[in-house]
C-alpha cells in the first residue's frame, strides 16, 4: 500500500476479473472497497446509534441532501460543524444531490406534479410545509458543501428508464448540469462524483459515460437504476458504461443493494453500493438471510429458540431468539426495529467483506459461484 | 464485606441515618443498594438493547408479569430458559405479581370494569383479546416461578389511597394473599417479597408491616405510593412502615423514582426504586436533568450546540446536541426515544450511585442538603 496516498485518490489492492478491492481517500480516513452503505436519510441510520453502525461494520453512510435540506436546513447543520458532527458519524460519508426524491414528487399518475422542471433547475413543494423550493445545480453544490459530506453528487435529471426520447432530452440537462455542479464546487476536503444516466438504452449510456469521464471527476456513481428495469437490463447498461469509466476512480452502482446485486455488481466493477432496504424492511418486521428472508411476524417463530441465522456473529444473534424477537414484533416494541436493522446490517456488510477478502486472494469467482449455487440448494 | 454471602442475605456495608448501603445476594450476583430500576414491561427497557441499559449503570430490570402473562405467556418463556434469557439480561431481575395492573383495570369512572374480585383471586379480561383470566395467589406464583425473575412479589389488592373502610377491607385480603404466596413459593433461587399495603393511613401501614414482618420473607415493598396522594403522606407512610420493617432485610419502594423520590425514599430507608417515568417521558421527547427537565420539541434547541447536559458522561451526551436531539424528534425518528432513554435513565442512575457513595463516605446529610440546595438555587 502506498504510505501516503493522497486526498480521493483510489488504490487498486488487488483485481479479478472486472471484479477490484481497492481504498479510496477521504477527509475521514480511507474507504475499503467494495463496500456497502446503510443509508441515514435524514441524518440517522433509522433506529441505531452510530456505534450500532459502527458494530455492524459499516464504513460510509449515506444521507439525503434533499430531507436536510428542508429539515433541519444545510446552514443550521453546517453552523453546528457539519453532518459528520451533526449525527456523530466520523468516519466518511456521502450525500446525494437531492434530485432523485425532488424527481419523484412527479411520479403520481393523474395527480398534479409537486415539481417542475426547466433547463436551469427545478422546482418543488415541501412535503413538511408545501413552501415552494428551487434547486439547481449551484444551489445543490452549495447545500452539500454546507453538510460536508465526504463525497457529494451532481444533481441529474431521473428519467423513466425505458422511455428512450424523454432520456435523450434528460441527459442532455444531466451533462449541462454535470458541467455546472463541477464549476461551481470548490470545497478541497470533498469529492464530487459524476452521475451516468441513459436508461435502459446502451448507446445513452455510453455516450453518458463518455461525456462524464471529460470532466475527470474523482469518482462516477452510475443512477437511473433498480427502478423498474429487470436485472438483465441493469447488468446489460454495466456491462457497457463500466469499462468506459476510468480504472484508477471509484464507481458506485445509486440505490441497488440486495446480496445478488453486490455480488453481481462486483463481478461488473462496481466499487460502492447503498441501499435502504436493510432496514427498511427490518421496521416492518423482516430478517434478512443470506439466501432468503424471514417474516418475523409468522406464528412458527413463536417458541423457537434458534438465533436468526445460527452463522451469524451479530448482536442480535449472539443474544436474541427468533422467538423473543417475534414477542417484540407482535407486542409493537421499538426494540425489534433496532436488532433487526442490526442484523440485516450486518449480513449485507459481512457479504461485502466477504467479497473484499475473496478478490484480495484472487478467489472471486470461486465465491460468486459458491454464492449462487448455496440459493440454488437453499431454494430447492 | 463477607466473601461467603448466602443467597438473599443482605448485608449491610454502611448506614447513615436511616439510609443504608448495602448489598443484596442473587442467583445473578450481588445486587448494590441503593439501587433504581429501570422498568422493561415487555421483557424489554423500551427502545434499549440490554447492553444500552447496563452501559447506563442499571444492575436491576424490572418486568412485569401481568403482560408477560398475556404474551408472550409464561410458558413460553420457562420453555426459551426463562426471562434473563429470553430478553438477553444476565443480572439481577424483578417481576411484580400483576396485581397493580389487574386492579387498574377497574379505575375507570362510568365503564364496566374489566375485572372482579373476590377473595380467593381476581378475574380479569385480556386486554389484547378479550379472553378471560383469573390471577389467584398461587397462581401469580407459579407464573412467576415461570419466569425465574431472582424476586418475586406477592399478589396484592390496590386500594384507592384515600378510602379508609376500602383499605381496610383490602388489607385483610392482602394479607391472607400474602400467607398463600409465601405457602405456595418453592423456587430456591428467587427471593419472593411481601408487600405493605394500608393507603395513607399510619395505623394500617403499621398494622400491615406487623403483620408480614411475621412471615419472615426475604424482602419487603412498600406498595400503593406514588398513585394520587401528597409527598407529605408519601414520606409518612414511609416513616410509619419503615421502622417496623427488619433492619437485615431489602425494602423495596414500588413504582416510585424522581429525583427527588431517591433522595428522600433513602433518607428514609428505603433500598429499592422503579420507575416508568425516565423511559416514558424519553419516548415524548422530554429529557430528565439533575435539577429539571427540558421539552426537547421547544424551538430554543434547534441550533444549540451543547449537549443536554453539560455534566453529563452517558452516550448521548457525549456525542449528540440539543440541536441534534430536536432534529431527530421533530423528523419523528427513533433513534430520539434511545438517545433520551440513555440520557434520562443514566440521570437516574447517576444519582442513586452518588447516593451510594455519600452513604458509604458518611456524607449523605451533605448530599441530601447539597440536592436540595442546587434544587432551589436552579429554581431562583
């Protein structure tokens, strides 16, 4: 390893096939890759303490520019030292620009838009208080250079993925856009990442890619993904925009992050994932496997002793039983969200260090298919 | 101290008028006294991890068998090891018998109660389903030695405070209860507690704590405090029953547990307090501080910057702000009902432990003046 890499510079540890296990720099020390991120929206990993996800493993957090925007206000944050103070998280973390939520107050069909577009920004009510907002691709820079996130992202227009004339216009906005958020960023101690758009559409997004990699940003995150498309299209628009993106700059795949999608996200180059469906799904009640998932509500849970998942080194499953974990689920106790959460945590980031390690010893392969013939057995 | 403690012996480290320190000998170690219990009616301190609650300086958990009793049951839980397991607590444990909430069951003016008594037992419905219940003597036992708590208590009937011909007739009732549990009580490694009851009237107090002191149990609780009458009544009641308790033996305040109620119950010999309050009020956004508490809702904290407490070394305070803390109420995350449960039970804690420590040093005079006087000078 170099001994002293510089601020957002990626070191390749070791490669296997497009598969690489790399660090990437921050202000908050380095970034192993690959990783996954559990996704703080509004300034909180919903239901734990940061040494809770510190425990699970977790090295990023994510948190939503758009949300912290409206409440409590980037300038409110940034008077109080940053989102990092803010939340007691010090080690790196990201934000997005707050466009993909702002673009899905569109979404409703046969209800009037609580956003609107044009070429230098867009529009939006407040869901809190229906105040009208304006973001463009200065305001964002600027709102997320006030949280001080690690890595910060451009602001980019989120088209329906298989509508091929609305994302030839929508990237045409995202690149001019690209071009205004990488103008207008100045703050050294963070990284702004560059955003590949284009659908489902291979040329879009080659041409996507292509244009970012001009501006030479420190990192490229590819968006527009996990929103509908099935999993052989999101893996056909990797296989095309990944080998365009320089080699030696993180990429991280926006919003995808079930085991499969690490493991095959991996296997195309990707180095950052985050998701939040760990512990969304861990409030309604839902343990994730690692080859499958468990209603914790079903009655056959009520006397079983067994931890979750007997492999598992979580506190949860260290302490707890699945039966003591319906009790909690069923008598409504807040307790539930956070072992849960704890759990389902913990199993997406041992994936991903278990993914790390295995490139390191050039035996990737092997674990991929080791991964995928263990669901095959576990479903039959 | 003795190197040799039999169980339930309760040795006596220092007294200071009649406040004690002492140390109380479970199947789960040595329980330090005075001492203030968290309440973890559930079979979980709401929103806490038992690692959370022991970091705040808890030894002792209380749970409630009235609730357990109706979910999961008590069956299931003697089958999963009993309570220290199933919740994952590994010291010291108390259950109440579920009297308490069986009785309140009946409180409602103009309502049909949901419960009758008679003198062999009380009939209750389930609050969950309707179904129908009846808690006798020895049945509040057996389910108690279900759940395996290391104390026990009686099954007592609640009388209004204040009604002199109701607790009359409910004391003779509580007592003949009291002989029936004691009979019945056969688990050698839980210590079961009798109860005096009597209102706010001295003579029954009296005669109440006269008459179990007869059945020569391991422990005593002063019950039905803290449910309508003045602290003035309160501290009498304490000063009648007291004396006529056995020095050698724990006593035990039920349900009782500000600040103030700490060092005054203490002052009066009192060994034992639990209290819903510091996790209750944490859950409505209101956090507990030595001399008064903070509405964390108030927009005065949004951009503060300390911590609650500026004294303080629990979790929360070490690295959250007012600011942080309002944020997270207001954006209705949970993570607030942790961070000012920590907070608010590591406030009780702190002070019980201080208390300790006075007695042990010989200066709880000082302190109790001490207490009292930051009380009045941070009124002023």
């Amino acid at each position: 390893m170099n001994p002293h890499p510089k601020l957002f510079q990626f070191e390749r540890h070791a490669t296997d096939g497009a598969a690489r296990a790399g660090a990437f720099q921050t202000a908050h020390g380095p970034l192993l890759t690959p990783i996954y991120a559990p996704v703080g929206t509004q300034a909180t990993v919903k239901a734990l303490t940061p040494r809770q996800v510190r425990e699970v493993g977790a090295s990023l957090v994510l948190a939503n520019t758009y949300h912290l925007y409206l409440r409590p206000g980037d300038e409110v944050i940034a008077a109080l030292g940053g989102l990092h103070a803010f939340m007691g998280w010090d080690g790196p973390m990201l934000t997005d620009s707050g466009g993909f939520q702002v673009f899905s107050l569109g979404g409703q069909k046969g209800k009037k838009p609580l956003r609107t577009i044009d070429d230098d920004g867009v529009t939006f009510r407040s869901y809190i208080d229906g105040s009208r907002h304006r973001f463009t691709p200065e305001r964002v820079v600027e709102i997320q250079q006030n949280l001080g996130a690690d890595v910060a992202m451009v602001l980019d227009e989120c088209a329906p993925p298989d509508d091929y004339d609305y994302n030839t216009r929508a990237l045409r906005r995202t690149h001019a856009w690209a071009e205004r958020c990488h103008a207008a960023h100045t703050r050294a101690d963070q990284a702004l990442f560059g955003i590949v758009q284009g659908g489902v559409f291979p040329e879009l997004r080659a041409q996507s890619a292509e244009f970012l990699r001009g501006l030479d940003f420190p990192g490229y995150a590819i968006g527009g993904l996990s929103v509908g498309e099935t999993k052989t299209q999101m893996h056909a628009m990797l296989d095309v925009t990944v080998p365009l993106l320089p080699a030696d700059k993180p990429r991280y795949l926006m919003g995808v992050g079930t085991p499969e999608d690490l493991v095959e996200g991996v296997a195309r180059g990707i180095d950052i994932f985050d998701c939040v469906l760990p512990t969304r799904v861990a409030r309604n009640g839902q343990a994730l496997l690692r080859d499958g998932k468990f209603n914790m509500r079903n009655a056959r849970f009520a006397t079983d002793p067994a931890p979750l998942d007997e492999r598992c080194t979580c506190y949860t499953c260290r302490h707890f039983s699945r039966a003591y974990l319906r009790h909690l689920l069923v008598a409504k106790e807040m307790l539930v969200a956070t072992l849960l959460s704890i759990h389902n945590l913990h199993t997406m980031l041992t994936i991903i260090h278990e993914i790390r390690a295995a490139i390191l010893a050039g035996e990737f392969a092997a674990y991929r298919a080791a991964f995928w013939e263990a669901r095959a057995t576990s479903r039959a």
